[in-house]
C-alpha cells in the first residue's frame, strides 16, 4: 500500500510534539509491515525511512498530492474535498461549526461518541524510544504533564493535590512566569517548572516520579501524557471526563471529580504495583496495534465502506461537562 500522512507539523519531534511523535510511530510501524509512506509535513522535516514532502498552505492540498498515492492520511481537519481515498484522523476536540468528513476517526471510544461517530484508534507510541523504567527507584514527587498555560489542563489543581499531600510537584510543560494566558505568576514551594521538556530530560523526570496529577477541567480525547506516565510507572490521579475513565482502571490509577477524594487518593499512590502500570501501557498502546487498528480502515476505505455510520457532528449536550471539579 502507498500511503500518505499528511500533518501541519514537523518531523521529528523536537520538543514534546504529541501529534508529531504519533504520526512518526505510525509511518515506522507501516513501513516495517512493508508499505511505502510517505510524509506531507512542515518545511524544516527529515525522516530516515520514507521520503518527506513540505506542504505549502498557500494552495489547495489536493495539488500536493503526489500520483499513485493509494490512501491519504490526514491529521488535521482540511477546508476542501479530497479528491483519493482518505481517513481524516482528529486529535483535538473540534468547535461546534466544524464540519466533518464520513472517514473521519477519532483517537477515543469517548472522543468519536462527542461527534456521534463509530471509528476511532487509541494512539500508540514505540516504547523503544523510552529506555526501561526503574521499578525500586525512591519516587519523592509526582508530576504535571500537559500545557499548563491551558486554564482546562488545571494546573492550579495539581499543584493543590500536591500541596495537600505535602509532595514536591514537579511541572512539565509550563513555567512559573505565564504572558500566553495574561500574566500569571506561581508563587508556591511545592511546584517547580521545567517548561516544554521533551526526550531525555522529560523520560528521566518520569523515571522517577511517584504519579501523574491530571486533574483536567475538559473532555481529554486521548492523552499521550496518561500513557507516557503509566509506562514509567506512575498510576494516574484525574478527573472523570474525555477518555480518562476508559484508560484508567483500578490497577492503574484513581479518578474522581472531587478534589477532597483526589487529595486523599494521592495518599496511596505507592500502593499501586508500577509493574502492572508499566505493562498495561506497553501491551495496550503501543505503535504495532495502532498502526494495525489504522490499516484496518484504510482497507475499509480502500473496499469503498464507510468508516461511520453517519457523517460525524458536534453533539452539544456530549461535549458540555455535567459537572466542574469540586
């Protein structure tokens, strides 16, 4: 199969980049199962298995496509009709105006049922990227993962849990000083920032952190930084909504919507077998079945099926929360 995925990012990672990394993972695993990929990404991208082309947001998308392309994987949600077989793949959650394509997937059960859809794929990350994680390592703080210049992410939440707790919580993906979201400023003893860490600086923090404190005020759609923990070891604390309910299991976490149960829960985060949590994440998302969950459609699309019912929609009453964090 000839295969295009197509991003408006680029290739390799070079911080965090959760689409960037997902979409690298994919196009190895395709190629180790024989198929020829191709990547229509950002100018500045290099790739050591399949050729690269840039894309050029200045013209229509389907005149960057090159001949003999089988299928056309999409990561982002085009303004025009594509005119070869495609799968359009949504990461983020999208505004109600959006519309959608019918071979539109989405990246949890949870996700697709906001849009009324059927298709989706868990992403999967190739662990021999993350080195082996050190199970009797003396874990003395937990861990942020996320933006947290995101009001939706709750920072401000974690950083109470941790408080409580009177546990050192350390802040990947932010900084004390935010000018994004208006001037705020962290004043507290037990947070520090590390800012967009990535690679081998942000496996080593993990490496060696008790939990992951993700007390999202959104409907998460997936959350590379749930399953990036949970291979270190790290059960997860969070709230109920998006996807967390589905990937978090009584072995591998805690959830909750209210803060006096996440604070107490935390207590017992040592109790949890970080063997179980590192297993679970390497058997259940990993590239090898999400690059196989993926061919799966694409031979659907490619034999003329639908990969939804219906055209995919915003569904209001699926998208708002019930409840906040209390």
């Amino acid at each position: 199969m000839n295969i295009l995925i197509i991003h408006n990012g680029r290739i390799p990672v070079f911080e965090y980049g959760g689409i960037e990394r997902v979409i690298w993972v994919l196009g190895n695993e395709l190629v180790k199962k024989g198929h020829k990929v191709t990547y229509l990404v950002k100018k500045g991208s290099f790739c050591n298995f399949a050729p690269v082309i840039f894309i050029n947001n200045q013209i229509y998308l389907n005149s960057q496509i090159p001949e003999n392309i089988d299928i056309a994987h999409i990561h982002f949600q085009p303004n025009e009709k594509i005119l070869i077989p495609h799968l359009v793949t949504i990461h983020g959650n999208l505004p109600p105006e959006t519309s959608f394509f019918i071979n539109t997937s989405f990246v949890s059960q949870n996700h697709a049922e906001r849009y009324g859809a059927d298709a989706f794929v868990y992403n999967g990350l190739d662990w021999d990227d993350y080195g082996s994680p050190d199970f009797n390592s003396k874990r003395n703080y937990v861990h942020f993962l996320g933006k947290a210049a995101w009001k939706i992410k709750n920072v401000k939440g974690a950083i109470r849990i941790a408080k409580k707790n009177k546990t050192e919580l350390k802040i990947l993906g932010g900084t004390r000083i935010n000018f994004k979201m208006g001037l705020r400023l962290t004043v507290t003893k037990w947070a520090k920032f590390y800012g967009m860490v990535g690679g081998t600086k942000k496996n080593e923090l993990l490496k060696n952190s008790g939990a992951l404190i993700f007390p999202v005020l959104w409907h998460e759609p997936f959350g590379l930084t749930i399953i990036e923990s949970l291979y270190f070891g790290c059960p997860v604390f969070g709230t109920k909504f998006g996807s967390l309910p589905e990937l978090i299991n009584d072995e591998t976490g805690f959830l909750s919507n209210s803060m006096e149960e996440l604070i107490s829960g935390l207590k017992n985060h040592n109790l949890f077998s970080r063997k179980k949590c590192h297993e679970y994440a390497k058997s259940e998302f990993n590239s090898r079945l999400m690059a196989e969950s993926y061919l799966k459609l694409y031979e659907k699309i490619l034999n003329e099926d639908k990969i939804n019912r219906k055209i995919p929609q915003y569904i209001p009453g699926k998208n708002s929360l019930e409840k906040n964090l209390v």
